[in-house]
C-alpha cells in the first residue's frame, strides 16, 4: 500500500515538472495556463500551444510562481487574446 502511495506521488510530481497547458472555462471565456517545464528547458512549444489553443478571443495565464525558459523563437499571431504576462521570463537563444 505505502509502495502504490508513494509510486503515485512520484508520478504525479513527474508530470508537473513537465509542465504543460491546462484549459478551462471561466464561464464566458476559454482560459489556458501555461506551467513551466523547469529546469532550464524550453518552454515556447507550451506557451505556442496555448496561443494556438486559446488564440482567439480567451486569455492565455502565465502563473507568477513559474520561470519560463525561451530557448527558441515564438511569434504567434493572436486576435482578441488577453495575456496575463506574470512569473520570471528567461530568453536564451542565438539570434
């Protein structure tokens, strides 16, 4: 039982350090929130899901308690988006 617990734990503590795009609704608007990778990996094919998921009229959430790391360029094309810009932004990459 302790062995299935833990097994668990560490599985879901895998898959948030993999971060990711979470989508939900808040009522009138589809919202995705972008979590970090972490450890120094780029994060832009997550931040370009969300901006392809919720490219249209829906907000895109950058948590403040996330560092986001840009390693490669990003220039998604959005209308009638609302960014909530938060967290720390890191840009590492060789023009």
């Amino acid at each position: 039982m302790l062995w299935t617990s833990a097994l668990s734990l560490a599985f879901a503590a895998g898959a948030l350090a993999q971060g990711g795009v979470t989508v939900t609704n808040d009522g009138t608007t589809k919202v995705c929130t972008v979590n970090a990778i972490g450890n120094n990996q780029d994060d832009v094919p997550n931040i370009l899901s969300a901006f392809t998921t919720c490219g249209t009229n829906a907000r895109v959430v950058f948590p403040a308690t996330q560092t986001y790391w840009i390693g490669t360029r990003l220039n998604p094309v959005l209308s009638n988006v609302d960014i909530e810009w938060r967290g720390t932004w890191l840009v590492c990459f060789i023009l």
